[in-house]
C-alpha cells in the first residue's frame, strides 16, 4: 500500500517539480517522468548494479520484496569470510580459466561456451547439472546476467567487452578485494538497528533496510576521484525542506563571480535567485556596490534562496559528520541515468528523495507523502528533527555478500583496497599524508567547496530550459578560468604585498622587543652587579668583625685559662698550706733539757753582753 502511495506522489505534477516558470521546471519534468518509468521497472533488473559508463542500468525504486540482498547486515561479517574462504580454496585449486575474445548468446555452441560455463560453474553462477559442456543454454543466459548485476554492468545475457573483461579478472585478484572488505564490513555492521540507511560509494547506489529487507533503491551521484566522499557511520538529525544554499567561496570566485563581472551583478543575483551578504550573518547588501575585481570573496556570504534551480533543490538531509557532508536532492535528475556518476565534491545527491524522507520520517508531525509533495510545490522553508533517527552508513564497499553465497565486486574508484582504509576521509587522486591515501580527521581544504555541485551539477543554476541551454559554453568557461586565474594573480600578489608589509612590521617590532629586552637585561645585570658588589663588601665586613671576635675571645680565653677560677684557687691554696707548713723552720728554743730540737743548731752568733740592771732585774724575777 504504502509503495503504491509514494508511487503515486512521485508521478504526480506537484510531486517534485518547480513551479512553471521557474528556470528548473523542465528538470523537474524530467525527474517526474523518471519516477514514473521507474515503477514500470521489474525487479529483475532493479539490482544493485550499473554500468561503468554511458547509461545507467539501475533505476530509483520501492522494493520491500526480499529481491535483493542489502549491501551490509548483521551477518555480513561472517558472510565476508566464508566468501573469502570459498574464493581461497577457488585460487588453491588453480583459479578458472580465462575465456577467449566472442560474443555468445543462447544457442551457440563451442569449445569458447565450454570455457564460458566451466567459469561460470567454479565461481557458483552454474550448478553442475546446468553446465551443459559446449552449449549456451537458458541456464548460461541467466547465469551470465546474474554475473552482470553482481558487477554492475548492463544486464544483456550475453559476453560483451565489459563483461568478458570482468570474467577474466583473476581470481587471486577477486580474493584480494574481498579480504580488502573484512574489516570494512566488521565495522559498517556495528550498531546498525532496525532501520538504517547506506550508501555504498563504489556502487554509486543507496538503498533503505528496514528489518534485514532492502525496502528501496536509490540512484546517487557520489565524490568524484579528485574530491571523495568520506565514510562515516552515524544516525541522520535533520530534514530540511527547501533549504537554503550557502556558495562555497570556490564557486564564486570560478563561477559566479566571471558572469558577474560580464553581465552585472544584480542581474547575474536575480537569475540565479541569489543575496550577497556582508559576512556570515552580516547585513544583506547591493551586489553593484562593490568593485567584485578587487575583493577577496571569503569577506562575503552567497546565498541561494529556496527553489526549483536551488543547488539542493526540495530538501537537505544531515548527519553528525566531521567532513561536513550531507545528503540532497538537485535540480538535475537526468544525471541520475548516467553509469558513472562520480560527480561531487564529496556530499551524495539522492534520486527519488521524497520516498527516502517519507521512510525516514514515518508520517512525523503529520509530515507525508502528501505534505512532502506540498512542500516541494510551494517551496516552503521547514526544518524538522528526525524523533527516531535511522542509522546512516556512507561506505566504501568493492566487495560484500550477495544472494546465493556468491560476492558482488564494484571497481575501487578511490584506489583504496589494499591501504586499510575503514573509515575517514580519502585522499584525492595520488595523494598521501605520512605515506597513508587517508586521515581520519578533517584536514583544510585548499578551497571551501564541499559538494560544489561544479561541472555536471552546478549548470542549473546559471539558468533553466534544456541541458544544452543550461551549460556554460566552452568559450564562456574559457573567459571564465581566465579571468580566475587574473584575479588570482592579483590577490596572490596582493597577498605577498601584505605579507612583506606583515613581516617588516613584525621585524620592526621585534627589534624594538629586542633592543627593550637588551636595555632591561642589562639595568638587571648592572643591578645585580651592584648587589654583588654590596655583598660582597657586606661579607668582607662580616669577616672583619669575625676575626676580632675570634681574636677577643681568643685573649679572653687565654686569661681565662691562667686565672684559676675560685674553686681551682680554693683547691690549691688547700693544697699549700700543709707544704707551707712543712717548709716552716722548727721551733729551736732549748727545752727544759736545756738542748735544741732536732735540726736546730746553736747560735753561732754573738750576742751583745746584757746591761747589768736587766740581767739584775732578770736574776731576781727567776727567784
């Protein structure tokens, strides 16, 4: 029922086309007429395949049947490795045969049908019994077309060049780039939900899962080699319907800018329903104002209005991404019938985005099928947060799981099977930073230009009508580059101006620095020198006084060391007196005896003769 609907939204007039008179009206046209041819389109051939050049063989469609295998599940890593294991033992027993140069088809017979179902049989395309030796039968053609899809080459049943240079691709080969997508397929499987949308990069396709079933296929246009797109894995946030779009500076400056200058601004703004504004939320000015041969255009914001010949045409839908890349409608359709569709700057323009929303949203604050068409026909702004968001997966797959245990392959566009990669943002075409083709953060883009919707899908928007009409003539984008390169010329050398100026200032300065730093340093040494010199004469000083100290206490000590004190006094004049004592003459007075003591000897000397009266005064005392 519901496919039936959304059928329906996308047939009618007021589905996804502009107004009639808007310049993409005729796009519009297209796209509807497109969304119609794809519901007449069988299953058979809606598959995940297209061809590496010319038309598509793929169409935008609602599936929901279990037809076709999603490009990652739950299961896939185990998948991937038994196919890896399968296609080991393929190159262990010898590879299959290479299949000369024809173009079969049912009924033919030969030993070239031989080779042709021998290596159709060994990869699983065949079963024993159907191999009929020397005879292309139905079962061949079939086989053979299966082959075609799983390689995304025109689904034809018969050997043409494209496929006969995909059978003889050996199978050593095929082993590598399924073992190149293990741990892609490890990763993009994490955390995938019940719903979730991928977009398989190398396949140039996106399809819708809701509960293991691809529920629908969408054409897109993915990063061209020069400016791939990233992987990333994170659920969607925003919706936005008619939405503005912001030029990058790199589209004005090669682009805008050149018609500007030849035709006139504010003509050149009308027709491309565009402001120019002073800045990123600055003041909206008048485009005559301004001598555009002389400015650096990063100083202004261009802003495209909502619209049919809006670079994002009726809606914008956005994820959490450090690369700053988003999914989006655009106002040429018709390049979703090409095989290669390697046209952006990194975001992915979805065919059929009103089927995508309208699954992503699930009838969301009354938002429908019907309200998505009414959107898209008035033009009116909405933005809407997604309440139950699906998971997203931009991923880069060369190889994954099929139906019937056989591998799907897809070239490496990138050139990045056999460097790792999982996850980031590739390299352009050739490059490498510390020997890898990737990084895994953001790094500067030398011009602002993610999605520049440049060459292909930026021509609508220098006017409507036909593809024809709507181009830049070879001339025109001849001026055009020219006068790019004038002005960046000009600006370069403007530039270089500025930086001598830049530099002679910051050297005037840094000398004036210098010459202050030389005066400070040396106020400082010569302050530094004097509190030396301070010290120094301070701790001469300090020595001095030092020395007489030690010299008065030296004295002090000497006296103090010949001077016994009172109790060393006291001891020895103890000591002495016995000895004085002992010195001390004995007492030689005659005893009773009339004889000396021992060791007294006699007077020898004479005494005076004694005066008559004492002796008389003595004689008479005694008696």
């Amino acid at each position: 029922m519901i496919a039936l609907a959304l059928a329906a939204v996308a047939a009618s007039p007021s589905s996804l086309r502009a107004e009639s008179d808007s310049p993409g009206a005729n796009q519009f046209q297209k796209k509807k007429k497109l969304f119609s041819s794809t519901r007449q389109t069988s299953n058979a051939n809606t598959t995940h395949s297209q061809a590496s050049g010319g038309k598509a063989t793929t169409e935008t469609a609602i599936l929901n049947d279990g037809s076709v295998a999603p490009f990652i599940t739950a299961d896939s890593p185990a998948a991937i490795q038994a196919m890896a294991d399968k296609y080991a033992a393929i190159v262990s027993a010898g590879g299959w045969p290479r299949l000369p140069k024809g173009n079969q088809k049912v009924g033919a017979k030969g030993k070239n049908i031989a080779i042709l179902n021998q290596r159709l049989s060994i990869e699983g395309y065949l079963t024993v019994g159907d191999a009929q030796g020397e005879v292309f039968t139905s079962a061949t053609e079939e086989a053979l077309k299966k082959f075609q899809r799983n390689h995304g080459l025109a689904v034809s049943g018969r050997v043409d060049g494209p496929t006969l240079l995909a059978l003889n691709v050996p199978a050593d080969r095929r082993l590598s780039t399924i073992r190149a997508n293990i741990p892609r397929l490890a990763e993009y499987s994490k955390d995938l939900g019940n719903r979730y949308i991928v977009v398989n990069i190398p396949s140039q396709q996106i399809e819708t899962v809701s509960d293991g079933r691809v529920f629908s296929l969408h054409n897109a246009i993915v990063g061209r080699p020069s400016r791939p797109t990233p992987v990333v894995m994170t659920p969607l946030t925003i919706v936005r319907f008619n939405p503005y779009w912001n030029a990058p500076a790199s589209i004005v400056e090669n682009d805008i800018l050149p018609r500007m200058l030849s035709k006139g601004p504010s003509k050149i703004m009308r027709e491309m329903n565009m402001k120019v504004f002073d800045g990123v939320g600055g003041p909206e000015i008048d485009p005559d104002d301004v001598n555009w041969r002389r400015v650096q255009v990063d100083d202004y914001h261009f802003r495209q209005e909502p619209g049919g010949s809006n670079a994002m045409a009726t809606a914008k839908i956005e994820f959490n991404s450090p690369f700053g890349i988003y999914l989006h409608d655009t106002p040429e359709p018709h390049l979703f019938n090409t095989g290669s569709r390697f046209y952006s700057s990194g975001c992915v323009r979805v065919d059929g985005v009103a089927i995508m929303i309208d699954w992503i949203l699930q009838g969301q604050d009354g938002i429908d099928q019907a309200r998505i068409a009414q959107l898209a026909e008035t033009k009116e702004r909405l933005d809407t947060t997604i309440v139950t968001p699906p998971q997203l997966r931009v991923a880069y797959l060369t190889a994954w799981p099929a139906n019937d245990g056989i591998a799907a392959f897809r070239p490496d566009i990138y050139e990045l099977d056999g460097t790792g990669f999982v996850v980031g943002q590739p390299l352009p075409d050739g490059e490498k930073i510390d020997g890898q083709r990737y990084v895994l953060k953001p790094i500067p883009r030398l011009q602002q230009d993610i999605d520049t919707n440049d060459g292909f899908g930026f021509a609508s928007l220098f006017g409507g009508g036909s593809r024809k009409d709507s181009l830049i003539s070879t001339s025109s984008a001849n001026k055009a580059k020219k006068e790019a390169e004038r002005r960046k010329l000009e600006r370069e050398k403007l530039a270089k101006q500025k930086a001598a100026e830049k530099a002679k200032l910051a050297k005037k300065k840094a000398d004036e620095k210098a010459k202050l730093a030389k005066k400070k340093a040396d106020e400082k040494a010569k302050l530094a020198k004097k509190k030396a010199a301070d010290k120094a004469k301070l701790a001469k000083a300090d020595t001095k006084d030092a020395k007489t100290k030690k010299v008065v206490k030296k004295d002090t000590a000497t006296a103090a060391a010949k001077k016994p004190d009172a109790k060393t006094a006291a001891a020895a004049k103890k000591d002495e007196k016995p000895k004085a004592a002992a010195k001390k003459a004995p007492d030689c007075k005659a005893g009773t005896d009339g004889k000396l003591p021992e060791g007294c000897k006699a007077a020898t000397t004479k005494k005076p003769p004694a005066k008559p009266e004492a002796a008389a005064e003595k004689t008479a005392s005694a008696n």
